[in-house]
C-alpha cells in the first residue's frame, strides 16, 4: 500500500492525502482490521484507477480530435489555396511547430483570411460569368431565357478570373461590333426605305421589334439571326432599287425618245426633271427621297402612254419638217429630187406602222447630215458657178450697153453705167480663166466621187462646154463682123462705087445665151445663164447634150456705120 501523505492541508486546502489522513482517524476510531483497511484501500485505488482511465481516454479523445481538426484545417487550407491559385499564405509558418492548439490557433485566421477571399472571388466569378452569359445570349438570341450562373469553385484563381475577363473583353468587343453592324444595317434599311417611299418603321418590326427607333441602342438585337434578316432586307431592298432605277431609266430613256422625236418644248420637259435627272446614275448615285417610289414609276408610265398616242400624228408633222430641211438643202446647192414623191414615201410609211418612228426619223436625220456634207464639198464648186453667173450676166449687160447708141448723152445715171462698163469689161475678160479653173475642179470632184456633178439636174461639164463652144462662136461672129466692116470702108473709098452696100442691121432686143438654172439658192425661181452673143440660147438637156428641140435665133445684122467705136469686141484671155 502506498505511504499516505499524513501533511495536513494548508489554509483549508483539501488533498488526497488530507481525506486517507482522515479516513485513517476514522479507522482507528472504528477499529476496522488491516484486511478490511487493505481491501478498502484497494477498492480505492482501483476507484481511482477508473477515473484516471476515463481522463486519459477523454484526453486521448480530445488530442485525436484535435488532429482531426488540424488536419482538416490543413486540408481545408490546401484546398482554399489551390483554389485561389495561391502557393503561400502571409503569416502561415510553413513548418509544423508548436501543440496542437497552438497550431490550431495559428491556422485558423488564415482560414478565416482565405474563405473571405474565395467568397470574394466567387462574387467576382459571378459577375463576370453572368455578363459573359448575358452577351452569349444576346448574340444567340437567347437572351429571356439568360440563368444564374455557376460558379466552379475548384478554380478561383486570378489566371482562371483573367480568362473569364478576356473572354468577357472579346464578347464586349463581338457585341459593339454587331451592334455598329445592325445600325448600320438599320441605317442602311432607312435610306433604301426613303429612296424607294416604304415604310421604314414596319419594314425593321417585321425583321425584329427591338429595332423600333423608340428602343435605346443597348436593348436593339445583334443575334445572329437579326443580322441575317437584316442583310437579306437589305439585299431585298437593293435589289428593289435596282430593278426599279433600271425600269425609271428606260422609261426616261423612252420619254427623251419621244420628246426628241415629237421636238417637245424645254418647259414641258422639265415637269420631268425628277424623272429624267436619274437616267445616267448608277444605283450607288441615286439617294434622294422618293426618286424610286413606284407613284413615281407610273407617273412617267403614264406619260410615256399618252406621248406613244400623239406620236402617231406629231409623227408626220415632224418627218414633213425634216423632208423640206432636206429639199431645201437640195435647192440651196442646186440638185434636183423628187420631192412628192418623197412625201408620198414617207406618209406611206408611216401610216402602215411597218418602220419605227424613230427609225424613220433617225435615217432622214442622216440624209440631212450626207445632204449637208454634199453641200459643203459642192460650196466651192458653186461658189465659182455663181461667179461665172454673174460674170455672163454683166458681160450680157456689157453688149446691150455697147449696143446703146446714146451711152454718152448726159442723161441721168450716165456716169454710173460708165463706171459699170469699165468693172464689167474687166470681169468679163476673167471669164475664160474662171471657166478653166471651175472645169478643172469639177472633173476632180467627179473623179473623188465617181458621179456627175449636176446643177439642177443638167451636167455642170455639158453647161460649161456648151458655154464654151459658144463663145468661141461668138468670137467667130464678132471676127466676121470685124472682116465685113473693113471690107465695106474700103468699098466706100473707091470713087467708081455709086453707093454703100448696106450693112447687115444690129439687132435691136437681145437675144439671151445660156442655160437655165432653177432654184439657185439665192431665191430666183428661174435663172437665165445668157451671152451677148446673137446666135441664139444655150439649152443643155440633163443628158449633157444640146437641148435640138430648141432652135437657134438667126443672126441679126445692123449698119456698120452705127458701131460705135466705144463697142469695141470683147477679147478673151486665151
């Protein structure tokens, strides 16, 4: 039995060894026997065997619940770290040290510390993952049916968050681009709509009704099938434009057409400029309000209608008004056509509907263009024909005024003739030379064009031959006269002659040498291309050969001593 500590207790202080003192007393005072003393003892020992047992059991259980603590604070710690992504923690020894509690104690703020900063970024984590699953819903279209998301907490690191973020950053970036995109889509649509009068508001509805201009920006739909529908109005739209600038243009076309064909006013033209103003643009140009509506369209329908009714009758006005374009061009250079026939040609045509009018009027319009460039290329030709003209006709004055036996009185108007007569005697002497150059330049113009210059319908070479050979008769006549002159003076100087033979007798009207000319452009109906010769006219046929059904006048004679001397014979340039 172990000693019993008999030490009294201090101040009151009750100990083990105090109460077995006292059981002890009691045990002398009872006088119980050693074995009961010793069985007693033991019981108690066994007694306090039990209650430390208990302890230690209560202290075992305690120690293995904090090392269950611990451990699952470490793993806990573990966890929250690589979910965080962190690999140390500040103040955290990074070496196990100290009791239990202590050990306890020091990883428990840490905890504390880490689960506020998961749930920290696990709010972070949300937010982002719902915008980037509100944006993903919008450009899917799917954007009602939008969830909370879930967050994977098993991940919460910054490097993971930085995704989300960059993943967010790119379907911002998607979403402002399909937004620009769609108004300028929407945009687009507008303009079309304004362009073609439709309605802008039902058109865009229709596509999809975020898209109402009383939405703000950030409501209106950028999902994949919104932009579809938008670009397929679009092409819609311009394809619509195309087709109805393409049916405007041929319809101004048309108009042009008939305003030209019926030579319609400029103040009638211009109630159309806002439909012809289009007829060169290109779809790209034509942006104006209402330039395309369709009440536009059948607006110049309409008109093209009623042009089309009139051009029937405006029609013959019209090609009448070219035809005598062209006959006076003909007259004006002198080439003879049919002209009724001509005008029967054209009424024909038009009243059988077998030509287009325009046709009709586009090929006389090159007639008048081949009848102008066969006037210009005669011009120079003609030109020197009316000089020559107007050279035979003073030459034929000349003769009556040297056949005027009264030429020198001092009537009125005399000096005048005599300032005639000196400007005629000159010209005339230049008629030769004029004859050989307008010759030459006649046969040039003949052989460039394989035809024959005609001048109302005679041969211009015939005329000027003829012309010619007359001439040279006349010259014969005036030698002749000349001869027989001499001859009688020198009969009148012989003293056995008894009297004068009498002189053949001038004649006393002039008898004209030339060839008719018609219509010479200078408005002379009937023309008299004459010589003073007294041989007769000069009528060339439209073969080029004299005219033998016309006869030729005898030659007159009158006294030669009435020959003046100032009526000297003309001479030619050889």
């Amino acid at each position: 039995m172990a000693a019993v500590d008999a030490r009294s207790p201090l101040n009151g202080e009750i100990t083990c060894g105090s109460l077995l003192q006292q059981l002890q007393q009691t045990w002398d005072e009872v006088g119980e026997t050693d074995e009961e003393r010793d069985q007693m003892l033991l019981q108690l020992e066994q007694e306090c065997l039990e209650v430390y047992k208990r302890k230690v059991d209560q202290a075992a259980k305690s120690r293995a619940y904090l090392l269950q603590t611990l451990a699952d604070a470490k793993i806990e710690l573990a966890r929250l770290m690589a979910a965080l992504g962190e690999k140390t923690v500040v103040g955290f020894p990074e070496k196990n040290s100290g009791t239990i509690k202590e050990q306890l104690s020091a990883i428990t703020p840490v905890l504390e510390q880490l689960w506020m900063q998961k749930d920290e970024r696990v709010k972070e984590f949300s937010g982002v993952q719902s915008q980037i699953q509100k944006i993903s819903g919008e450009i899917a279209g799917t954007s009602e049916q939008v969830e909370s998301p879930v967050v994977d907490e098993s991940d919460l690191s910054v490097k993971k968050l930085a995704e989300f973020h960059a993943h967010l950053d790119e379907l911002q970036k998607e979403k402002s681009e399909r937004l620009q995109k769609v108004l300028e889509l929407v945009s687009t649509v507008h303009d079309l709509c304004a362009v073609l009068g439709m309605d802008f508001l039902s058109t865009v509805i229709e596509v999809h009704p975020s898209l109402n201009e009383s939405t703000g920006a950030q409501s209106l739909s950028i999902s994949n099938e919104t932009l579809a529908k938008l670009a397929n109005t679009v092409v819609a739209l311009e394809e619509d434009k195309k087709h109805r600038l393409q049916k405007l243009q041929e319809l101004a076309s048309q108009l042009i057409d008939l305003w030209n064909l019926m030579e319609t006013p400029d103040e009638e033209r211009g109630l159309f400029d806002h439909v012809t103003c289009n007829i060169s643009a290109s779809v790209d140009e034509v942006t104006g309000g209402g330039a395309l509506t369709l009440d536009l369209i059948k607006q110049a329908e309409t008109e093209v209608e009623r042009l089309d009714q009139l051009k029937a009758s405006k029609m013959k006005e019209i090609a009448l008004k070219k035809q005598t374009e062209l006959e006076q061009i003909f007259a004006h250079v002198h080439i003879e056509i049919d002209s009724e026939a001509a005008r029967e040609k054209i009424m024909s045509l038009i009243d059988s509907g077998n030509v287009e009018p325009a046709e009709l009027l586009s090929d006389m319009d090159n007639q008048i263009m081949n009848a102008k460039e066969e006037a210009s290329s005669r011009k120079e030709i003609l030109d020197k024909v009316e000089k020559w003209m107007s050279a035979c006709e003073e030459e034929s004055w000349l003769e009556d005024y040297n056949r005027d036996d009264n030429r020198y009185n001092a009537t009125r108007g005399a000096h005048l003739n005599l300032k005639r007569a000196e400007k005629a005697r000159v010209l005339v002497n230049k008629i030769p030379a004029l004859v050989e150059s307008l010759v030459a330049k006649t046969r040039v113009w003949e052989q460039d064009r394989g035809i024959k210059f005609m001048y109302d319908g005679v041969p211009l070479l015939a005329m000027l031959d003829e012309y010619t050979m007359l001439r040279q008769e006349r010259e014969e006549e005036k030698r002749r006269l000349r001869d027989q002159k001499k001859f009688h003076e020198q009969l009148s100087k012989e003293p056995e002659t008894i009297g004068a033979t009498p002189s053949p007798a001038r004649p006393g009207t002039k008898k004209g040498v030339g060839s008719r000319v018609n219509g010479s452009g200078n408005g002379n109906a009937s023309r008299r291309l004459s010589l003073p010769a007294h041989n007769g006219s000069l009528s060339i046929n439209k073969d080029g050969k004299r005219d033998m059904t016309r006869p030729v006048a005898p030659v007159n004679y009158v006294a030669i001593s009435k020959v003046d001397a100032a009526s000297e014979p003309i001479t030619s340039t050889p």
